[in-house]
C-alpha cells in the first residue's frame, strides 16, 4: 500500500511538471518568436544601409551637398555683414542730418 501512495504522489506531480515544463517552453518559444521578429527587422535595415553605402556616387553627391551648403553659408553671413555696415552707414548720416537741423535751427 505504501507503494501505490508513492506512485499516486508521483503521478500527480509528473502532471504538475509536465504543465509546468509546457508552460516553460512556451514562453521561450514566445521570447525566441520576438527575438526572431527583432532580428528580421535588423537585417533588413542592414541590407538596406549596405545597399545605400554600396552606392559609389554617394561620396561624391555627399561632397556636393556640402559644398553647396556652405556656399549658401558664405552667402548669407556676406549678407549679413553688409546689411550690419549698411545699418551703420545709416546710423551715420542720421546723426549727421540731425546735427545739420541743430545748425540750422
């Protein structure tokens, strides 16, 4: 009798570990699915940068790019000192006219 008690415990916990092996597994096989997901996803914006920097005119379009930009710097800081000087030039004969109007009255 004592034989059946221990087979019977035995038996009821082997159901027990198999729910909870089965629940083990599923939850690293849900872990390994995203992981899969997030590694499919990886891949395809390497293949996507590999396929941009295998571009041989990407270099040469780059330069232009900041050749043009700082053209366009070199412009509008040129703009901005001649609007400065003319904002002095201005600032000078105002004060020259208003000294003539002192004079004159």
């Amino acid at each position: 009798m004592g034989r059946n008690i221990t087979k019977d415990k035995y038996h009821n916990n082997r159901d027990e570990i198999e729910k909870s092996n089965k629940k083990k597994i599923e939850d690293l096989q849900d872990e390994i699915d995203l992981l899969k997901e997030e590694i499919f996803k990886l891949q395809s914006l390497k293949e996507e940068e590999e396929e941009r920097n295998a571009d041989p005119q990407l270099l040469k379009r780059q330069k232009e790019t900041t050749m043009n930009l700082k053209q366009d710097h070199n412009k509008v800081v040129t703009d901005i000192t001649v609007a400065k000087n003319r904002i002095k030039d201005l600032d000078t004969r105002k004060e020259i006219l208003n000294m003539a109007i002192k004079d004159i009255l």
